[in-house]
C-alpha cells in the first residue's frame, strides 16, 4: 500500500497512540492536525508559512477543485503539490460532504448526486466513480471514498424549512432521521464498493491512498453496523464522518469513542471536519489519528484568536490599547516576530524539522527576532480592512493547534494526561 502507519507508542491508561504516517510525498507524525486548503491555497497563507508553523500535511477539496481548474488541468501542472507548491503530504475529500450541505442539488439517487454549479449554474454529476476520477488527477496521497453523509436530526424548537433542497441539505425531523441515516449508511456501502473498484482498475492504488469512510450519525447501532462492513475492505485507513453537522459536543465524542474501536488497531484513524480542542483531545484519548477542521483559519479571517486561556476577540474594543501579544509564550510570527519556533532551524529549499512535527522556517542562518505584534495594533489591522490583520491571526492559530499537536504527542509518550490539564486547562472546556 502507497500509506504505511507505524505507531510508535500507546497510551497505558487510554486508546491514544503515536504513530508516524508515511505517504509517497513524505511523512507526518500522529496524532495530526491537518490545515484546511479548500481551493488548494490556505487562504492569505505562502506553503512554506504553513509549513514553518509546524504543519506537516494539509487537505484540499474535491468539490471546489472539480468546479475550478478542473482536475484536468491540476493534473497537467504535475498534481496537486507540484502545483501549490506545498512538497508535504496532502488528503482530498471526497467532494460528498460538499455536494450534501452545500450544492443546489438537482437530483440525488443510486448512482450519485446531480447538482448545479455556484460558479455557472451548470449541472454536474458526481458519482463514485468521479470522485475518484477527479482524485486520481488531483494527485493526492489520500484520497476519501465517496459517501452520504445525512443530516443532523432536528433539535428541539427548531423550525424546519419548507424547501426540500434545503431540508435535504439541513436537518432532518426526528421521526425520519433513522430512515435517513439507514439509507445513507446502505448508499455509502455500495458507493464504497464501487470506489474501490474504480481505484484499482485505474492504476492509482499503487501511489494512492484510499481510506474508507464510517457513516451512522448519532445511532450507535448504526455505527457499528456501516463500521463492520466498511473495514472489510482492505483500506489503508478509515474515517469516521458525519459527526460535524450540527451535534453538540457530548455527542461528538459519544460516537467517537462508541465507533474509533471498531476501526482496524494497525491503520490510521480519521475523524472529518472536527476542530475544537475539546473534541480532539477526547478523540485522540479514544484513538483517533488525523484531524482537519477550517476553524483556525476561518476564525483567524474574523478576528477571532485561539489561545491556551480561550478565544480572543480582537474586535472588541477592549483591546484597543492593549500591548500585550495575543499569547504569552507563543512562538508564532504574531506572538513572537519571526518563524523561530524551536531551536533548530529551517531554509527555503531545505526540509529539516525538530523531530516532533515542527518545520521552522527563516530565510536566515539566524533569524532575527523582532518585537510581537500587539494586540491593539492587530485589532487596527482588522478595523482598518488590511490583509495583514487575517494572515497573522490565521499563522497564530494554526500554530495554536500544531502547539497542541505536540504536547497531546508528549502527554502519550510519557502516559501523563496531567500534562495537558495543566498546559491546557481551557481547551478542556473550550468548545461553545
């Protein structure tokens, strides 16, 4: 197989490993969180930035990567890393999660789901077979088998809307949620089996990787249901999906830790489109490898900064004549002026890292370290519309996240989870 794991340690007191993933374009250290490139560009971002806050494989998306270039011409300009000039490992979804919560979608059967574009309004069909078609030429090292993803069931007082489109896309009543999600997790397994089928025929599972993925929604019975069936096939990896459309999260990690010991001890452990530190840190106590979520770079766009005692908000006017960095002890470009961000040292061309997932990254033999950006200066950034106030917050967040990547790796090497309550106390807490 094209994916290869090696753990290299297991917690004794709970299921988190570390582990190492290798890929054809390198490897990254586990457990990992992946930064978010929808369009293959980590918005206002250069790769080697997110390279330099300790990032070691992102994620692009199928659905917008379909509507444009066209995976055609991604495969011209030499795939996906040639083209981004990202040289680490990258993961593409499948387009499915896409297509369900947020296309015009025309028309969702058997053989896949027929939509209208949001750029032209031409409709397009997605089928198994051509996600894995656009995969294939987007040249990923993983790629996730097309699947339903069903919507979350209707909260209570929530009032569902009339338009079928949107229902289908949103919630679902509670006295038809368990349909849906039998329904799903049928399609998933049929459209699975014809993702595989279509990867080895086309050659591509020799420097690929397929990872299979787990639907059932917050039904524990279907959880094991699809998960039993999904893992016989002989994937180099699994995903848990479904669990970010709306649950709370108790839920969240209700499933996570109900469904991660279903899925194969020996290969990588995916939980979809989950970000906040609470519900990583639960998900990697249950065994989950590999993370992505948008929310440090989406939240870094709107002024909102992850830190260890909490999000900052820098538009509130407190911050006005604050001098203060946005954290203490970071050692982010906007916490700390430059891309130092351990002892050793990282050039432009070069590929060293510290050995535990972080790249630092300076142009110089010794980078020169400059003054923080305070917090009132970054909040001017932001009221004033300059672009430098977003690219800042988006680097300290990733890196926030990267941060916490390393100490939950060290928590499970030394068996210690106190390391994470007392560095981490409000990630504990941190999900609204």
């Amino acid at each position: 197989m094209p994916i290869q794991f090696a753990i290299d340690h297991r917690d004794t007191t709970t299921r988190a490993r570390v582990g190492r993933v290798s890929t054809p374009h390198g490897t990254f250290d586990t457990p990992a969180f992946m930064p978010v490139g929808t369009q293959a560009a980590i918005k206002g971002l250069l790769p080697w930035q997110v390279e330099g806050i300790g990032a070691q494989i992102m994620l692009a998306n199928t659905y917008h990567l379909l509507l444009r270039p066209g995976p055609e011409l991604v495969e011209q300009m030499g795939g996906l890393q040639q083209w981004m000039n990202w040289r680490r490992p990258v993961l593409t979804d499948s387009g499915g999660f896409q297509v369900f919560s947020l296309a015009d979608i025309n028309k969702i059967g058997e053989d896949g789901v027929t939509f209208r574009s949001h750029l032209n309004g031409q409709l397009i069909e997605l089928t198994p077979e051509r996600s894995m078609q656009v995969q294939h030429g987007l040249g990923a090292d993983i790629i996730m088998a097309f699947d339903d993803c069903p919507p979350a069931v209707q909260q209570p007082g929530e009032v569902l809307t009339n338009d079928p489109l949107a229902a289908r896309r949103h919630a679902v009543a509670p006295a038809d949620y368990l349909d849906r999600v039998k329904l799903a997790n049928e399609r998933t397994l049929r459209w699975l089996d014809r993702c595989v089928q279509t990867h080895k025929a086309s050659g591509c599972d020799a420097r690929q990787g397929l990872f299979g993925i787990v639907q059932g929604g917050i039904d524990l019975d279907q959880r094991t249901w699809c998960a039993e069936r999904v893992t016989q096939f002989d994937l180099p990896g699994y995903a848990i999906g479904g669990v970010a459309v709306g649950e709370g999260s108790a839920l969240i990690r209700e499933v996570v830790e109900h469904t991660a010991p279903l899925l194969p001890e020996h290969k990588p452990r995916y939980l979809m489109g989950v970000g906040y530190e609470r519900d990583i840190i639960a998900a990697v106590r249950a065994g989950v490898d590999m993370f992505d979520c948008v929310l440090p770079t989406r939240n870094g766009r709107n002024a909102n900064a992850f830190t260890r005692a909490g999000q900052v908000r820098l538009r509130n006017a407190k911050f006005k004549d604050d001098p203060r960095p946005l954290e203490e002890g970071c050692d982010c470009p906007a916490c700390a002026g430059s891309f130092r961000v351990s002892s050793s040292e990282f050039r432009v061309g070069e590929g060293a890292t510290d050995g535990r997932g972080a790249s630092p990254l300076t142009r110089n033999s010794k980078p020169e370290t400059r003054n923080h950006f305070s917090r009132s200066y970054l909040r001017h950034l932001f009221q004033a519309g300059e672009m430098l106030g977003p690219i800042l917050v988006s680097l300290h967040n990733l890196r926030h996240f990267q941060r916490l990547m390393l100490d939950i790796r060290q928590a499970i090497r030394q068996n210690d989870w106190s390391l994470i309550a007392r560095a981490w106390p409000h990630a504990l807490e941190s999900r609204p």
